[in-house]
C-alpha cells in the first residue's frame, strides 16, 4: 500500500506544474498609440494581446488605459485607477507625447520613475515600453528621449521593451495619415511584439520545462521498488 501511494505521489508532483493557473490581470497604461486612436477598441493592441494569449492558452485580462493625448504626468495622475484593477503586471507606455511637446527630459525621467514606483507600492509588477521620435526633432533630444527608457529601466530594474513601435513606426504604410498612429494592420504587429515581450513575463516558471510525468508500474514489481527509491532519492525531495 505505502509503495502505490508513494508512486501515485510522484505521478501528482510531476503533473502539477503543467496545471499551473495562467491567469493574470495587465493594464497598458499609455496614450494614443495604445488607446488605437482612428480605429475601434478591438483593433487596437492590448485587446489584439488579450486575444493572442487566449489562443496560446492563457486566460490573460488585458485593460487598456490609453488616453488620447496623455503624458507621464498624466498617467502619474491615473495610477491609483489602475490600480484598481489590481493588475499582476502594468505595462507603461507613456512618453511620448511629452516628447512632441518638447517638455524637459528630467521632468519625464521623474514623472517616469515616480510611476514606476507607486505601482510597485500598489502590488503590481511593472514593465516599460521605449518610444522614439520623428527624425524631424533636433538629434540632441531625440538621442536623449531614446535614452531616457533605457535609463529609467536601469535605474529601478525594470523589464524593458525598447520600441513599442518596432517594426511599425516610420512606415507609412502601418500608419495611418497622421503618420504617427499604427493602423489596424499596424497594431497586430504592435501585439505581437507585445505579447512577445509580456509572455515570459507572466507564465508560471514550472510551464517553461515541466517533468514528464512517469508511468505507472504494477505494485510489489522490482520496478516498483525502483521507482520508490528514485523519488525519495531525487532533488525535489532534497530542497
């Protein structure tokens, strides 16, 4: 009896991890490049991300919180809004509009790690996405906005997305006449890269190499025996 509830034991370890919940909140606190200005909500990344994690097999709850026109201090304002979703993880893409205004780097560099901040200290797990301008700035400030995300990524060890607009921005035919916001083409390219990006971020560890589970070997068997002792024997049982 102790030999069939010791291997039906290591049967129940091994599975466990391919059972592992994936499920999880995340809010994209950003401005019009995530809120799809010019197409509907469905069109525009972070429900195009909630849709790929579904057919990966993840239930993943995407918010978006993009406001049109918004900048970091903005978004400094919202924190406590998004926090009420009680998000596992805030993907921040906010930044750029500070840099089409020409506003000072070091106030975005602060608005910046200030929200980096607040929503660690409301319990969520922050991530930040780069953003680059036109080349029609000056390259002083245009080589340090590039910098600036790196920086702040560093500075409070965050996963970093260095261009939230891979692959998209610059090219007319994924922006819309603007020339700036993706267009539907332009954001499922956008979510890619995302989803990409936030996969890793998010799956349970045990998912990335889960044991394969043993077969079951009639009781009293040699095999059996064997099978008993290598359990008790193995890692897991050592930790």
């Amino acid at each position: 009896m102790r030999t069939a509830v010791l291997i039906r034991l290591v049967l129940v370890m091994s599975l466990a991890s391919v059972t592992a919940a994936r499920a999880a909140t995340i809010v994209c606190l950003g401005d019009s490049l995530t809120a799809g200005r010019g197409l509907a909500e469905e069109e525009a990344f972070p429900a195009l991300v909630e849709a790929l994690a579904k057919a990966d097999g993840h239930t993943w709850t995407v918010v978006n919180a993009g406001i049109s026109g918004d900048s970091t201090a903005g978004g400094l304002s919202r924190v406590a809004w998004a926090l009420k979703a009680k998000p596992d993880l805030v993907l921040v893409a906010l930044g750029g509009n500070d840099g089409l205004r020409g506003l000072p780097l070091a106030k975005t560099r602060e608005n910046l790690e200030a929200i980096v901040d607040k929503l660690r200290a409301g319990g969520a797990t922050v991530a930040i996405a780069g953003m680059m301008l036109p080349v029609n700035y000056g390259e002083d400030y245009r080589t340090g906005f590039a910098k600036l995300f790196p920086e702040v990524a560093e500075s409070r060890k965050a996963p970093l997305m260095p261009f939230l607009l891979e692959g998209v921005g610059g090219k007319p035919e994924l922006n819309q006449a603007d020339g700036i916001h993706p267009t539907a083409e332009g954001q499922r390219i956008v979510a890619a890269h995302v989803y990409t990006f936030l996969k890793p971020l998010l799956d349970p560890p045990a998912t990335a190499a889960a044991p394969k589970a043993q077969p079951v070997v009639p009781v009293g068997s040699p095999d059996a025996k064997h099978a008993v002792e290598d359990a008790v024997k193995s890692p897991e049982h050592e930790k």
